[in-house]
C-alpha cells in the first residue's frame, strides 16, 4: 500500500494522529502538497461525504474523518506557503438562525478547501443581518452556502436568500442552499441559484460558478 493509500485510509477511518504522521511523510518522500489533496485527501473526503447522505446515523465516524482531513490541511498549509495561498475564489456559509447542525456545514467547508476555495465559516444560527454583514465585509465573495437541517428554520432561509439576492446588485455573487430541511422546488420558489444534496455536488456546483 503507497503512502497515499495509507493516508486515504486514515481518514476514512478517522485517525487524526495517523493522518498527521502520514502527510509528513509524504512530504519527506516529496510528494507534492497538490497531488496529496487530489489523490489522497479529496477521494477520502468524497467517500466520507457519500456515506453521509447513505447513512447519516454515524456521525461520529464522520465527524472524525473530519477532524482527520482538517489535521492534513492544517499542516499543509503551514509547510506549504504556495498551498496556503491558493485561492480559487471565496466562500461564506453558514447554518441559518433557529438550527444548531453542523456536521454538513462543516463536510461542505473541508471539501471547498480541498478544492482550493477560501472559506469563511459562519457558524450556526446565523441571522440574517450576520449574512449580510460578512458579504458586506467580503466584496470579493463568488458564493454564499445557507444550511438548514430543521423545517422550522426554513422560513429564516427564504429571508436571507431574499436579502442576499437584493444586495447582490452591489456584489456579484451565488446563492447555494442545502440541508435535510430543502429540497430543489424550495430552493428555486426562494430564488437560491443552486441546490445541492451533499458535500461533493456543492463543490462540483461550485466550480462552475467560477469563471
């Protein structure tokens, strides 16, 4: 089994430790910090993401498997100087006020890293002036990612696309919403640009907002 191999198990199976000890040895064996996400890090994330949509009751493993890919990134950037720069274009997401979930918001944020995307993370219960505030504090934002998990958060979502989409006259930017609680018809009836279901069609999505 390749290092790469190693280091895709590792964060499969949730070993921060292991994951950490793995991406420095693949650097000491030169191996590129690009070639480590793509071939390594973004295929165990995509599998860690798929068995969250088929089974969503193990959020311990996968929360795990998070913590792990974070640990590579981490060091990554901190050995890398060229790699903490990339920056393909940015990223604000939060979970809407009135929902406290965020083990999907936070798999969407580690995999937009790994593809190269800076992401500023909200947080949960995020208000609709708090959405509005950190656009207006990042003009160079491309896409904005609202989550909800609860139904009864979901007219908090409406609210924010609706003010999103009026100050977009000032920046140029997308709407991606997604969670348990949405689905594609409310995304469109909100006026959202996109609607994915997990982690890795919100970054496919993503890059093609991009130009």
């Amino acid at each position: 089994m390749t290092i790469l191999e190693q280091l895709r198990k590792a964060i499969e199976e949730g070993h921060p430790g292991d994951t950490e000890k793995l991406v420095r040895e693949a650097l000491k064996q030169h191996i590129s910090s690009a070639k480590i996400v793509e071939e390594a890090m973004t295929p165990a994330m995509r599998t860690v993401g798929e068995n969250y949509k088929t089974n969503g009751s193990d959020i311990i493993k996968i929360l795990a498997a998070a913590r792990s890919v974070r640990k590579g990134f981490e060091l990554l950037e901190e050995q890398d100087a060229q790699f903490s720069r990339r920056n393909i274009g940015t990223v604000i997401l939060g979970t809407v006020e009135g929902d406290l979930h965020d083990v999907g918001k936070n798999l969407v944020a580690i995999m937009f890293r790994s593809a190269g995307f800076k992401v500023i993370d909200l947080g949960v219960d995020i208000s609709e002036k708090q959405f509005l505030r950190a656009v207006k504090q990042n003009p160079d934002v491309s896409i904005v990612c609202i989550s909800s998990l609860l139904s009864t958060s979901i007219p908090e979502m409406e609210q924010v696309v609706k003010s999103l989409k009026r100050s977009s006259s000032k920046h140029e930017f997308k709407i991606m919403v997604g969670g348990g609680a949405v689905t594609e018809q409310l995304a469109k009836n909100m006026g959202a640009d996109a609607y994915t279901e997990n982690c890795i069609e919100a970054v496919e999505v993503a890059k093609t907002f991009i130009v």
